[in-house]
C-alpha cells in the first residue's frame, strides 16, 4: 500500500519540526560550545589535544575511505528492518545501499574520530549497538586490531552487507551478532549473575529513543570498569534524546561527560571531578 496524501503532509510536518529543533540545539550548542583552551581537566585536555584535534592523516583512514566508496557505489536495494525510532530520511524499508550509506552512515570525519579515539584509549573489548552497514565498525576496529569488537544488528540484510565488506577489506576482529537488542541484553544480564563481562568502550548507535537509550544504559551499567568510554549517538536527535542525556549526565556513577553535539562521551573515572564539558570537535 502506498502512502496517501495526508500521510505525506504529516511525514512533511514532523520532519520539518524535527529540522527545526536540531537547528535551534546547534545554535545552543554553538553558543555554549568551547575548545581546548577553555578546559582544565588534565584528562579532558589531553584527549582533546591528542586525539580529538590529531589533523595527521593515518594508514587506516584510506581502508576507511575504500570501505565507504565500495558502499556509495552500490546501487542495489535492500528490504531494512528497522527496530529503532525510525528514520527521518527514508519514507520505506526498501532501500538502496549507496542511499543508507550517503544518509544514514557515519561521516568520513566521524568515522576517522572515532578510529581515533580507539586508538587513543585502546579498549581491548568494543560493543557497538546498531551496526548498520559497518562503517562505524570499521574504524572501531582499525583502532585496535587487538581487540574484540561485538558489534550487533536487528536487521539480517544490513549485517550481512557489513559483514560482506568487512571481509572485502581484511577486517578480521569483529563477531557480528544478529539480533533484537533487548534479547542480547537479558541475556548478558543472565549472563553477568555467574560471571563478570566488561567492556572498555561501547558506542551507542541503535535506537535513538529515550526509553531505548535509558534501558541500555542501566542494562550495561553492570560492565563498567573505572576505565570504560561510552559514546552515545545522535544526543541531540529530539527533545527525548536530550532528556535521556540529561538524565545520563546527572547519574551518580557518571564522572566526566562531553558534548561534542553529535555524540556524547560519558567517562566514569572514579578519580575524577563530575563535569560536564561542551565541546567543538
């Protein structure tokens, strides 16, 4: 059934209210945003000095870009099965490869920040929640080739197109699972009662909804370590987003957060003040 026209005049509404409040947040965002010199945590300010702000091009970073053109150039359709919020883009779940990348994918400079910041920290176990087509498991990857990344998916057709590339471009540390986010979740809190599973980074890309994000987040408090980095996506998506971050930042076990707009980091540096920092990166 296609969609009729009072269907699209709504899509046409809430996308345009949408557009408005990420535009009115930016501007916030902008105003209130600083850079390194404004930060005098030690532990802040050496991220954002070596890593954030690192401009010196790397080896990785054209495996990243051969991964993303091999995607761009991929004209064939897929039928997606969206867990999540939706999708403000796309009107059906029939979509083209090249379309979801050029729209729904990491950004080549994301992409490139967040091998960084792998790199920089260098987690020996990686969760990632929403692998999509893999581009963000790419760099996840790349930034420790030691490592262990878990990375999950709802949608079997989007996995396998990931786990596809991955092969295509040598990347050799990712188990992919395939699955309802909850139903992985219950069973690592199952799992958590007899022994203890950490994981030194996790990146949050997969259902961009306030109840979502909170579930998640008290699902995976369990697996903190004094050293964990967690980075949710798309903080500033709607004004649920921004509640759920909030909420995030104000948690008695959350030390240090970041706010770079389009990601949070949130830190849980027992050692540390609790601050929260705005951050243009």
């Amino acid at each position: 059934m296609g969609i009729t026209f009072p269907n699209l005049y709504l899509r046409a509404y809430f996308v345009t209210v949408s557009m408005l409040f990420q535009i009115k947040s930016y501007l916030k965002f902008l105003w209130s945003s600083k850079n390194e010199h404004a930060v005098h945590s030690p532990f802040v300010f050496n991220l954002l000095t070596k890593c954030f702000y690192d401009k010196k091009s790397k080896p990785e970073y054209s495996i990243l870009k051969k991964y993303r053109k091999s995607l761009l150039e991929n004209k064939n359709f897929i039928e997606v099965t969206d867990f999540g919020a939706g999708s403000k883009v796309f009107k059906s779940n029939t979509r083209q490869i090249a379309k979801i990348a050029k729209t729904a994918g990491i950004s080549e400079n994301r992409a490139e920040l967040l091998f960084r910041v792998v790199r920089y920290f260098q987690p020996e176990t990686i969760l990632e929640i929403g692998t999509s087509l893999g581009l963000a498991t790419s760099a996840l990857a790349l930034g420790n080739p030691k490592a262990k990344v878990i990375t999950l998916e709802g949608c079997p057709n989007t996995m396998s197109v990931a786990k596809n590339q991955s092969q295509v471009q040598n990347i050799q540390n990712v188990d992919f699972v395939n699955t309802e986010f909850e139903t992985y979740f219950k069973n690592l809190k199952r799992d958590l009662k007899t022994e203890t599973e950490n994981f030194d980074l996790i990146y949050f890309d997969g259902n961009h909804s306030k109840k979502a994000t909170l579930a998640y987040f008290d699902l995976l408090l369990p697996t903190v370590t004094n050293d964990s980095v967690w980075i949710f996506d798309d903080i500033h998506w709607s004004l649920e987003m921004e509640e759920a971050w909030k909420i995030i930042q104000n948690h008695p076990e959350v030390k240090v957060t970041i706010d770079t707009f389009q990601w949070g980091f949130v830190f849980f540096r027992r050692e540390q003040e609790k601050e929260h920092f705005i951050i243009r990166a």
